[in-house]
C-alpha cells in the first residue's frame, strides 16, 4: 500500500512510522522537509519525506495530520495532486473563527473526496512511534475504514459510522484537557472533579445536538482520550493549561484554545447553554 501523509510534526511523523512497520510505502509531505525526530528511532527506509505534494498524487490513500489552524489552507494547497484518494483526518480540533470541524472544511475545500474517515483516540505521539499498544476509534465512510485497516494495522480500531460525534469528541477533549492543566495550578481537587465533570458534560450535550451518538463518547475517542490528555502534564494541551495559569507562553501548537473557542461558536450556533466552558475561558483570557 502506498501512503500519503500531509505534515511531519510529532502526530504525522508517529503514524508514518506506524504504516511503514505495517508494510507500507509512505510519502510523507512537509512544508519545509523537515520533521519530528523520534529519539533512538531512525526513519525507515520505506519512508520518503518531501516538501512535494505533487508527490502524493498516485498514492492509495492519505492522512491529513496537520494543526487545526492550517487544515483548510493545507487542503487548498493539496487540491491539485488529489486523485480520489480516501482521505483519514488525524487531527484533532475546530476552526476557531467558524466553530467548523475538520470533516466539514474538507467537505467544503475538497468536494470531491466522497470517501473520508476520522481517526481519533488515546494516542500520545511519541508512545505510538515506539510501537507501544494504541487504540483508536476510525469513523467514516466502509472505503475509508478498509483503508484505514489496511494501513494501521499495527493500531488496535474500533469502527463507527458516527463521524460527527468522533470529531466532536477529540475536540471536546482537547478543550477539557487544557480545562484540567490549568485547574491542576489554581484550583483544589475537589472543584477539580466538579468542574472536570461539568465541562465534559457540556461536551457530550453539544454533540448529541448535533447529531452525535451518545455510546462514540464512551469509546475510546471520548473517555478513552479524555482520561490520557486531561490527567497527564505529556499531553501538550495539559501543559498549555499548566502554563497559563503559571503566567507563561504554552509551547508548541496548543490545539485546546483553538478548540475551546470552536466550541463555543458551535454551542452558540446550536443554541445549547455551556457556561462552564464559557467561564473557563474567561477565568483563563483566552
């Protein structure tokens, strides 16, 4: 199987590893050839990294790993060397200024793509290059969870066809998370739990109104991915909470603010009430 990843940070780089010890031929694009060195892991030699995106155009399906923030530009910069490809978005998050999920802006950007998937779970990056046992919940179209399996299949899946809800909760918890980080630093553990339980409540309410199923937020993209980021300082929208409530920058690509935003504006569109979320976000002046 020939693979196409589009971007080569920690998460792109994790899954190439995973395809090609899966036996695949993997392209991996990055805007600037570089990407995440995995320490003790050298890059196998059925990985070809390129700044190229031309050179994914004959592959059998892709993996679009690439910040929320650059999602949609991504797309349009990749359009011509789409070939009706199945697609799988890896990541996890919502467009801060249209509250818009990853599916939705492919949807928009890329119409033509019939087949997609979203692949969402408890999955620390450096952990899955390493081939430490990960599972994950893949939502989408029977195209794209054949293609899916066929390339990850050293990853443990669980199918759905609950896309909505898949997405909806890698944001959610990428929100919560930076929820629980910053009320690791001001706040004691019993309002911890409280407001831990309350956000995560408005989560799964914004998805089912928006067509969710309730079981995808018992699953492992939902309290399986909820239980790893929100309770560990290595998940980086953890630390990102840390750090705002210590007074300092968060480092690297914080997906939980653009996320916590999302869903907001989505809240709001759906007219469902989240005044935790809400007032977490402006305890943290986000």
């Amino acid at each position: 199987m020939k693979a196409g990843i589009i971007g080569a940070g920690a998460w792109g780089t994790a899954l190439a590893h995973v395809s090609a010890r899966g036996g695949a031929d993997v392209h991996l694009w990055s805007y600037d050839g570089e990407y995440k060195h995995f320490e003790g892991l050298d890059l196998p030699q059925n990985i070809r990294v390129t700044a190229d995106i031309m050179e994914l155009k004959n592959t059998d399906v892709w993996l679009i790993v690439t910040p929320a923030a650059y999602f949609r530009e991504t797309l349009r910069n990749a359009r011509n060397a789409y070939n009706g490809q199945p697609i799988i978005i890896c990541t996890k998050g919502a467009e801060s200024t249209t509250g818009q999920f990853m599916s939705e802006i492919l949807q928009t950007e890329l119409p033509e793509c019939v087949d997609f998937g979203v692949l969402s779970g408890p999955q620390f990056a450096g952990e899955v290059a390493q081939g430490v046992p990960t599972g994950s919940t893949l939502a989408g179209t029977n195209n794209a969870l054949n293609a899916g399996h066929e390339l990850l299949n050293k990853l443990y899946l669980v199918d759905s066809n609950d896309v909505i809800g898949t997405e909806i909760c890698g944001v959610g918890k990428n929100a919560v998370a930076l929820i629980c980080g910053y009320n690791s630093i001001v706040a004691q553990e019993n309002e911890r739990a409280l407001i831990f339980t309350r956000t995560w409540n408005e989560v799964v309410d914004l998805g089912l109104a928006a067509g969710a199923e309730l079981r995808t937020f018992l699953g492992l993209c939902g309290i399986g991915d909820l239980f790893l980021s929100a309770t560990s300082a290595t998940s980086r929208n953890f630390a990102g909470g840390m750090a705002i409530a210590q007074g300092t920058p968060p480092q690297g690509t914080v997906e939980g603010i653009f996320a916590l935003n999302g869903l907001i504006n989505r809240a709001q569109d759906l007219g469902i009430q989240i005044p935790v979320l809400r007032e977490m976000k402006q305890k943290m002046n986000i």
